[in-house]
C-alpha cells in the first residue's frame, strides 16, 4: 500500500474509504507504515478531523486488528463502564462487584494513569499478588466463573491501538475527537459487551476542560457505540474537585473497600449507584432508573459487593490475608503529614489538578509511560467544598516517601484550597446525560 497519497488525501481535508482505513490499520500494525508515515497521518486528522464514517470505519479496523473476548451464551448481559479519567476517580473498583451481584458479567479492561489521571490498574497493583495482566481464556474463565474482572489490554488485543497512543502521545495528538472515540471504543467493542455506560469528565483536571467540549465528545462515543450495536451512554461528570476523599493509588483502593462497606464518601457512592442504575436500564434488568437505582443500593448496602469484590481479588492472585492486614493499617507511606485550616470558614475550593499534579509528584503517578509507581503516596482526608471548618481541623493528610517530599507537597497543597466566610453554592457532580438509540 502506497500511504502517502492518504496522507496528503486527508491533510487537504479529503475523505478516506473504510478500506483505505482498514488497509492502513492493517499494514501499520504489522509494520509495513512506518512511525514518522503514521504520525503525519495523524497530525493531519488532528487538524482536519474524521467524519463519522471514517471514525466508525478507523475504530472497527482497530478492534479487528487482534483479538477480541469470546463469551459463551449467559442469561447474564455483558457490560462495562469506561471513565475519560480524573484525579480520585475510583468508580471501578465497587462498580464492577456491584454489577456482577446485580446480575451482569463484567469484562472491565482498563488502563494505566499518565501524568495526573490515575490509572485503575496502578490502583490494583498496589494489592499484593493482583494480577492484571491476563490472557483472553484467563478473562473469559473469571468473568464466567465470578461474574467480573478488572484487567489490562491482553497482548493481542488491539494492538493497533497500543502502537497509534504511544504516537499520539509523543506528537501532541491525543487531543483528537475522533482518535479518542477511536481509542476508547476500539477497546470496548473487542469485549463484545451489551452495553456501556461512559464516564465523561470536564473541569480543571479532566482531559476535556469544558462542558461544551466533554458533551461533544460524549456525544461522539455514545453515537458510535449504539451504531456498533452496543447500548451505549455518557454521564457528564464534575472534576473541579477530586472525587472522594483521597488520591492516590492504595489511598484509593482502602476507599473503594469503604464504599462497598457502605462507609465511603458521598460522591463516590452516588456516582457508582449511578452508573449501576443506567447499565440495569440499558440491559432491561430495571423498567425505569428509580426503579434500578432502588435495587442496586439495596445490593450495595446488603454486602453482597464486597463479598464479590474478595472473590474477584482472589481469582486474580491477590493474597487476601496480606491484603486485610495492609488494609487494617492507618497509612503505608513513611511519613504523613496533615495540612490544617488556618482560618475558620467554609471550604470553597480543592482543586482537583493541584491535588493531581501533588499526588503525580510525591510518586504516585506519571510523567512518562516508564515511571515507577509509588503505591503508597497521595492525599486522603480531603476536605471538600461545602464542609465548614474551624481553625486548626485538617484539610487533607499528604503520604510521602520521605519528610522532604512531603514538606514540599505540603506548601503547595494549601494553594488547592480556599475558605470563604459564606457556603459555597453546590455544584452538582452529574451535570448531563448522553443517551443514543441502538441502530
């Protein structure tokens, strides 16, 4: 294939067919493209886009290009829930038990945080002996046996996918509409799900900084998905502020353990109530989202959850007695350091980015996709807009690997916050729906 005509096809703003885009997908993960060819090629789309017919076409051929999950026939619908990422946002972690004793098998196939968007298989990997990487036959197995699974990409599944964001992420091209819709759907699509609920997030430390521009994209998503015959729709979700009380990756994993025991932050459990509600609805296990967000807090509160969730931790290798003991201890990090008001008011603000960039630094997150993991570092306590505070209360606990990091984290983590003599109005965490129809 001669891909430089397709280049300059698309940098002057010209249409390519599904068969060129298969035929490119093709012989670029079999390295017949070479990088520099395909890193043109996508310059050229971030500037000039893809119609939906081109993306529909790119996603399909990048799902096709390894191997995709075989499930045999279950009462049981398929499901899965995918988030743009944030800074504190566990959902997955209580939302995949929660689904699995409500009734749904959940091939959850997640992803690593780089810079201040945690990753959820970081989270897990800061379980003793959790194991994410699986084969296809190991993901099938759990997902039948337990009812759902939280792990990485197989090596053979969408690797085109692997190859194109490693580019992106080196040429300043991830901000794509169509590449992400691309990215996330050829995934999800590869586990051959029923339906999808998506996670869009706007604000300070979300990819999408805007509502305007996390709806465009929500709306992208949720349009192909249902086209590819997958029940498919978005919350647009706040991330001004972190979600929960803590940030970083074991900080977040004893968190998601309090939610499923019915003792985690309010947030954190509307936002896993609510994408359980929406999968019940979309899979025809609830007439109406009252109806469904009724029986899943009935499921969560009966600790049924978090039963599953020790079953689902032990079928991946988790040593469960050593991960109750770590769970039993206040804090793992060396040094903890609280960060007090230093007036009384109301809290106002706790930016989510500068809480981001902070856990990033103290060790628990990325600059590239080769920077080791600090498990144990983050914030947790945090207090959140609308709480009054005196002087002197805490305003989050800093984890650090050592007292200088954490004085250094310290200085900056009170610029997150303002107090204000007056309560804040509430800003809602959920500010939109994005619903399609299956075609």
């Amino acid at each position: 294939m001669n891909f430089l005509p397709l280049i300059e096809r698309k940098r002057e703003g010209g249409r390519l067919a599904p068969d060129e885009l298969r035929q490119l997908v093709a012989d670029f993960t079999a390295g017949r493209i070479p990088d520099y060819q395909m890193a043109a090629f996508l310059m050229a789309v971030y500037f000039r886009g893809l119609d939906r017919a081109e993306t529909t076409a790119l996603t399909l051929a990048m799902r096709d290009s390894g191997e995709t999950l075989a499930f045999p026939k279950d009462p049981r619908p398929l499901a899965d829930k995918h988030s743009t990422g944030g800074v504190g946002d566990k959902v997955s972690l209580p939302l995949a038990p929660l689904l699995a004793c409500l009734g749904l098998r959940v091939p959850m196939i997640s992803g690593r945080g780089l810079g201040i968007t945690g990753g959820t298989l970081d989270k897990l990997e800061s379980i003793p002996g959790f194991r994410t990487a699986l084969s296809a036959t190991d993901v099938v197995e759990i997902v039948q046996r337990v009812g759902c699974v939280i792990c990485g990409q197989t090596e053979r599944m969408v690797p085109a996918d692997k190859k194109m964001y490693a580019l992106r992420d080196a040429t300043g091209t991830v901000p794509s509409i169509p590449l992400i819709v691309a990215s996330i759907l050829s995934k999800k699509l590869a586990e051959n799900l029923r339906a999808l609920v998506l996670d869009v997030k706007f604000g300070t430390a979300a990819f999408m900084q805007t509502l305007p521009r996390a709806r465009q994209l929500a709306r992208a998503m949720v349009e192909l998905g249902n086209a590819c015959g997958v029940n498919t729709r978005a919350l647009l979700t706040n991330m001004n502020t972190p979600l929960g009380c803590a940030a970083g990756n074991w900080l977040e994993v004893r968190e998601s353990v309090a939610c499923l025991e019915g003792r985690g932050p309010d947030d954190l459990r509307e936002l896993v109530l609510t994408c359980a509600a929406h999968l019940l609805v979309q899979t025809r296990k609830a007439p109406s989202l009252p109806a469904a967000r009724k029986l899943a807090q009935t499921c969560l509160d009966s600790g049924a959850p978090r039963r599953k969730w020790d079953e689902m931790l032990a079928a991946q290798g988790a040593d469960l007695g050593e991960f109750h003991r770590k769970l039993a201890l206040d804090h793992t990090a060396p040094v903890v350091r609280e960060l007090k008001a230093d007036r009384a008011g109301w809290v106002v603000r706790c930016d989510a980015r500068c809480v981001g960039e902070i856990v990033r630094d103290l060790g628990g997150g990325r600059f590239t996709k080769e920077s080791a993991i600090n498990p144990d570092v983050g914030v947790d306590h945090l207090a959140k807009p609308g709480e009054r505070v005196a002087k002197g209360d805490v305003l989050a606990r800093i984890h650090a690997a050592d007292s200088e990091a954490a004085s250094a984290a310290h200085e900056r983590l009170r610029t997150a916050f303002q107090i204000a003599p007056c309560r804040p109005r509430p800003e809602p965490l959920i500010q939109g729906v994005v619903t399609g129809s299956l075609r």
